[in-house]
C-alpha cells in the first residue's frame, strides 16, 4: 500500500513539472509573436531606436544603411524614400517555433525596378511618386527572424538579416531628364521675315519653334523662354503646356513696330536646362519725323490759345499728370520712351502728339496720355474728345478687325472715372485698348493702356491708377 502512495505522488510530480515547462513556453510564444508585431512596425517605419530596442546587438551599420544617409542628391534621397515608404509586413503566427525562438515575418515593397527600368520619362518627382503608388509589382521578402527570451525581455540576434529589405540602398537613383537631346533645332517664321538674311523687317510680331525629334513627341512637354534684344530681356515666359504634335512655340505679340535690333530666343525645359538658343535680326525701316506744329497766338480776332503740352520721358515710374493730383504708376517692365520712339512706334496715337504727355511700353504693354484741350475735368467736351480718340483707332496694321467698343464707369479713390474699352482682332491674337478720362478741376486728360493678348492683366493695370 505504502509503495502505490509513492508512486502516485512521483507521477503527480512529473504531470506538474511538464504543466509548469508548457505554460512557460506557451507564454514565450506570445512574448515572441508580441515581439515580432513591434519588430515589424518598426522596421517599416526606420525606426532605429524601436529596432534597438528589440536587438542584442549594436544598431550603428543598419541606421547608416536604412538613413539614406549616403544619398548623392536630393532626388536620390526621396527616390529611396517613397520605395520604403511602401514597405509592408505581415507576421505569420504558424512558423512560430517555441523550441528554437523563432518567427516569420514577410514583408513586401514596390517592385521599383518594373518603375525606373521603362521607356517612361519622369518630368518630376510627383510623376515619379504617383507611378509607384499605381505599379502593382511587388518584392516579396521572407526573414526568419531568432528571438531569445531572458528575465521576461525578449531580443532578436539575427539583425544583418534586414539589410535585405534595402537592396537599393546603395544604389544611386537620378531622373534628371537630358531634354536637349531630345529636341532640333529653332527655325524662325512669319511676316515680314527673309530666312535668307534672317532677319524680320517692319514687323509686329516674331515667331519661331524648335522641333522635337519624332522619339520623344509622346512627352507632355513643357516649357519656358525667354526674349532679350541686344542683350536686355523683353519677356520671360510662365511655364507653357505643350500642344502640339511636333514643336515647342514661341510668338512676340507687340502694339507698336518691334524696335531694331538682334533678338534673342532661349528655350527651357520644365526644369530650367537650357534646350536650345538662336537669334534673328528685326530691321526698322519707317522713319517718321516729329514736326510740331507753330504756335497759334492768340489775339482779339483769334481767341484760341496753344494747346500744345510739353512730351516728357521721366526715369520714375510714377508720373504725375501736370495741374492735377493724380499719379498714374507704370506696370513692372513698362518705361517711358522718348518722342521719337513714339513717333516711330506705328502705335494709332501719334495724330495727337501735340497733346500727347507721354508714352511708355514693354513691347506687349503700353501706356499713352493725352491732355484734353479746352475741357474741364468730367465735361461734355472732356467726353467727347476721349470718344474721338477711341473712333480714331483704325487698323494701322492692316490685319486688324476691331470687334467691340464699349463704355463703362468706375471710381478711383471716390472719383467718377469713364473708360471706353476697345477691342480688336487679328487672325492669332487681341488686342485691346483702355481709355481712361481722368482729371482735376479744369483740367482733363486720357490715360491709354493697350496691350496684345493680357486681358488677365485688366483689374492690375486699372489699379496703376491713384489719386493722391
């Protein structure tokens, strides 16, 4: 009896032995799947203090590895970046082993090889990030990874293993696009243009493209250029869309004659390199002379006075109409010209040069003043005079068909102000011309902005205008 009471005691002591030894291990199968879940955050995050905290071992190699720190431009660095940013993890529970410590975790990131290695050009890095978020190939990656548990802390020893998931860490990534390879060269057009002397004579406008060779026509082009006349730039472009099937374009749209000189056309891509440069020559050949006319002097049979005003060309930007309070302030770019370059100008004007205060432009912008004879401020007369002015706008050019005349009334500063709109049209553009009745007391003038294809511009230039 004494015997099966022993042997019932030792065998309790065994079951309870292996109980203790399987709830210990089943709970370090929790420890270590709980670790593998951290783990797997943190790597898809580079988070290396997360990692160090699980690691038995120095983390210095993997931050220097998984930072980029080595990148060699910024657009390497942000490659590198949106490929780990698309790094994904997914612990599998069922290859736990409890006797050996270790766990699976399989991770997946873009197959950036499929994105970088095609035809497809990248004209910026947003083109490039949306490309990968779309590409549906993957790089899978399996790592088995060693846990070991010691007074309840859990660590992993196999860290090198996750160098794998950054292969192209090393790698050395750049989209910088040669866009002047991919384009010919500039061929000037247009009327008034002699491709033999290559230059434009008497001429409005220049044109001219440059070819895009037939491989890279498929791009959605875009660019810029700038326009310099004897080395002084006339206009610099915003960024234009390309809309053609074989060319980037460039016009010059100017209300008055191009003045002479050597032209200047620069093309650059989307990221300012410099596709390509050429220069034509534009010849003035009108010659128009300022003769004013002989003062009337007034006497008891002939009452009427000189109504001639003196043409100024002030370096300042604002100007200040004589006898009046107003300033009127010229737009960015728009200077004043002198007498004969307005004259010269084959602007519809010049009829009124008696009267005339001054004139500036910037070839595509212009502004003329006009005093009004005989006409206090906000009159019949005052009105009727910027009425024949706006009828005398004819087509000067020959290739012009005036569309529209209207009237309309605004304030400046609280003051009554009419403006008469007129616009005109040619087979590639508009023009457009403002006329401003403004004034003080006894005295009147017309203040003209015209302009080739800037209606966008309207509300900015009419705020030019202040009264002080």
């Amino acid at each position: 009896m004494k015997v099966c009471v022993k042997r019932i005691i030792s065998s309790l002591m065994v079951i309870s032995m292996v109980s203790g030894i399987s709830a210990c291990k089943k709970d370090n199968g929790r420890a270590i799947l709980n670790a593998a879940e951290t783990l797997g955050i943190a790597v898809t995050k580079r988070d290396t203090r997360g990692i160090e905290s699980l690691s038995a071992g120095s983390v210095d190699d993997l931050v220097a590895l998984i930072s980029f720190s080595s990148s060699s431009s910024d657009d390497d660095l942000k490659i590198k970046q949106k490929i780990a940013s698309t790094l994904t993890y997914q612990v599998d529970a069922d290859s736990l082993d409890i006797n050996d410590g270790t766990v699976d975790i399989e991770f997946s990131y873009v197959d950036y090889e499929v994105v970088l290695s095609g035809d497809t050009i990248f004209q910026s890095m947003e083109e490039l990030e949306e490309a990968m978020d779309l590409c549906e190939d993957r790089i899978d990656s399996d790592i088995t990874f060693e846990f070991e548990v010691e007074d309840d802390k859990v660590f992993f020893t196999n860290l090198d293993e996750i160098s794998e998931l950054f292969p192209y860490s090393t790698e050395e990534f750049d989209i910088t696009v040669d866009y002047p390879s991919m384009v010919g060269g500039i061929t000037f057009f247009g009327e008034g243009y002699d491709e033999g002397a290559n230059e434009y004579t008497d001429v409005y406008s220049i044109s001219c493209s440059m070819e895009v060779l037939p491989e890279y026509q498929y791009i959605p082009w875009q660019y810029s250029y700038t326009i310099d006349r004897d080395g002084t730039n006339v206009t610099t472009s915003a960024i234009v869309s390309w809309n053609d099937q074989g060319t980037l374009d460039v016009n010059l749209n100017s209300v008055t004659r191009l003045a002479e000189g050597t032209y200047t056309v620069t093309f650059y891509s989307v990221d300012s390199q410099v596709l390509g440069s050429a220069e034509v020559y534009v010849r003035d050949t009108v010659e128009v002379s300022y003769n004013p006319a002989q003062p009337i002097i007034p006497d008891s049979e002939n009452p009427t006075i000189d109504t001639r005003v003196d043409f100024i060309c002030p370096a300042d930007s604002s100007i200040q109409l004589p006898d009046t309070d107003i300033m009127v302030s010229l737009p960015d770019g728009v200077v004043c010209q002198d007498q004969d370059a307005f004259m010269n100008s084959g602007c519809p004007f010049t009829e009124y040069a008696d009267s005339t205060l001054f004139f500036a432009t910037d070839g595509s912008v212009s502004v003329v003043a006009f005093k009004v004879p005989f006409a206090d401020y906000y009159t019949l007369e005052a009105e009727t005079y910027q009425r024949d002015i706006a009828d005398s706008i004819d087509d000067t050019r020959g290739d012009t068909e005036f569309t529209s005349i209207s009237v309309w009334n605004m304030e400046i500063d609280g003051r009554p102000c009419d403006a008469i709109d007129v616009v005109g049209l040619t087979e590639d553009q508009e023009i457009r011309y403002d006329l401003f009745l403004v004034g003080d007391g006894d005295t009147s003038y017309i203040v003209v902005f015209y302009y080739v294809d800037e209606f966008s511009r309207v509300e900015e230039l009419i705020s030019q205008f202040s009264l002080v």
